[in-house]
C-alpha cells in the first residue's frame, strides 16, 4: 500500500482536489483524518467517492468513542456502496488532545476499538447483532447489502494494540516516522502474529508516517511543526524516552493543544523532536528516511504535513516513495 492521508482542515472542494492528485500520483489509498475541530471525514469521503475511480477511501482514523460504533459501521457501509467496494476502515482509540475537549479521552482503550470493529464486520456480513460490552447494541443490523470486502486496519502505537491489530485486523496503521518505532512496532506485531486468528490474510504493517517534503528542506521542516506537536503532545512516555526527548516539554504542548492554543503548542516544538516524528525535508532527505522505515514496515501511509506546498508535496512524496522501494 502507498497511502496518503488528507486532512479535512481546507474547504471540502480543495479536499476533492487533493484527492484527485492523489489517485493522478500513484497512491493506491486516501485516508481522511478525522477530529471534531475539522470538517467531516465521511463528508469529505463521499466526495471522493464521486469523484474518484480506482483509490480506496477510508477515515484514517475514526474513533468509536464520538460516535456509537453501529452507527459508525454504517458510515463505512455506505462509503463502501458510494465508492462501489474501494472502502478501508481505519479505527482507533482517537486523539487525547481533541477527545479531552470532549470528555472522552479517559474511555480511550483497546477494548473499544475492538469491539466496535468485531461488530462492524458482523454488521456487514449481514447479521442482527446483540453486544453488551464498551458500548450496548440490541438486535441492530444494516438495512442495505455492503459490496465487498472492508479491510480494517487498527490506528494505535501501543504494545497491545500493535498485537491486538495483529491477532484481529487486516493492517495496523503504525504512527510512527523513524526507524526505532518501526523496529519496535515490528517486534510487536511478530508476538501478535503467533496468535493471528484462522481465516485472515496477510497482515499490513503500514508505517503512518509524518512526512513534510519540499525542495526547501528547511520549510519542509518548519511545515512540520503542527503535526509533531499533535503526536508529541500525545506520545507515551516511552515513546519519547526512547528519542531521549523531554516528557515535560511535551506535556505542555498537549495541555497548550487541549486549550486551543495552537501556536504556542507549535512553538514548543524541537528540532528534535522533529526528527523523532516526522519525515521532513528535501526529496532526496525523505526518500532516505522512507528506504529505513520500510527496512521495517510492508508500507507506508504518507501523512500531515505532506509540505509548505500541498499539490506539489503530493508528486514529490510519491517520488521519494518510488526511490525507496526500487
């Protein structure tokens, strides 16, 4: 897979745009993120839908604690006909920084996100489900027929949700941009796998990876920093103890994140930090960086930033893709 992820912060007509160069580029999937504070990725999906021919379309990634997870099956059902069978499920625990604005971010877990997509799979077969678990659902089912098959693939970057993704899902979408997390993720699925379930396919260790390219690689590195202060604000403390990167610092990017100050969360941001979390600078910088992340990942999701310059970071982001995996 060479996916990318768009990000529904423009007007929905631009988003149509980028999908479009997208599927012009080479990309075989478009993830469309999805936080409260932005547009609607299902709006923005079915958009797409329309528009586009062959690329998969999915929220990359939704969370089932916003909506109920019945619900949120049929959203990806009904992307699932809109696109005639190019749907892609991507599912998560959500973002900490946007779901404590919501109240939520103590219902984060694994047991919800797998048990929303356990169900959303009987829900697409077709069956009447009754579950008493995270969330209630009483002889629910989908009034329609779902064309299709819906990979899902499980957005996380912890221990257990890496082997949880690897035992039940079709992918694990792996946020990370640096080789160590990758070499770790990997370590993670492999224990996983030994438990893989009977009946699933090959697994898809997909590395989504930060990536801000440009011919300038220092505003490709200062386009970077919104999206790393998002993932800094929300890493584990492991995660940061193993880029050797301050857990303080990173606390207040979160709590300025969480209170809607964005450009004193992105001018806490580090250097290195930067480099731990994203992929960032010039083409030949970032077709570098990809060829060692995919030493350790089947493939990679391009996402936020992408660039200073979104329509041509598309071309050259799947560009460096290409070196790397000649």
């Amino acid at each position: 897979m060479l996916g990318i992820e768009l990000t529904p912060e423009h007007p929905t007509d631009r988003m149509v745009d980028l999908g479009l160069a997208a599927e012009d580029a080479g990309y075989d999937t478009v993830f469309v993120s999805s936080h409260y504070n932005n547009r609607s990725p299902f709006a923005v999906l079915s958009r797409l839908a329309a528009a586009t021919d062959d690329v998969r379309l999915g929220p990359g990634v939704v969370n089932p604690l916003e909506r109920h997870p019945v619900t949120l099956a049929g959203e990806v059902a009904t992307l699932a006909e809109a696109s005639d069978g190019r749907a892609v499920f991507g599912i998560g625990p959500g973002d900490p920084s946007t779901l404590e604005n919501l109240g939520l971010v103590e219902e984060r877990g694994l047991r919800p996100v797998l048990e929303a997509f356990k169900v959303a799979q009987r829900l697409w077969d077709g069956e009447r489900v009754t579950h008493d678990g995270t969330f209630e659902a009483t002889d629910a089912g989908l009034n329609f027929d779902v064309p299709g098959s819906i990979p899902t693939y499980v957005g996380g970057e912890g221990p257990h949700m890496c082997k949880m993704a690897a035992k039940h899902a079709d992918g694990l979408l792996f946020n990370g941009s640096h080789p160590a997390d990758l070499r770790w993720a990997r370590d993670q699925v492999a224990e996983g796998l030994d438990d893989r379930l009977d009946g699933l396919g090959d697994f898809d260790l997909a590395a989504y990876a930060s990536v801000s390219v440009a011919a300038d690689g220092e505003a490709a590195r200062e386009a970077a920093r919104p999206p790393v202060a998002f993932i800094a604000g929300g890493a584990a403390p492991p995660v940061l103890a193993r880029h050797d990167l301050d857990a303080d610092r990173a606390a207040d990017i979160g709590d300025h994140l969480s209170a809607g100050e964005f450009s004193a969360a992105f001018d806490l941001v580090t250097p290195a930090m930067i480099d731990a979390f994203c992929i960032a600078g010039t083409p030949d910088a970032v077709a570098a960086r990809l060829d060692a992340v995919l030493e350790h990942a089947d493939s990679v999701v391009i996402g936020s930033p992408l660039g200073p310059d979104l329509d041509a970071a598309i071309d050259l982001a799947a560009a460096a893709h290409d070196r790397a995996t000649e």
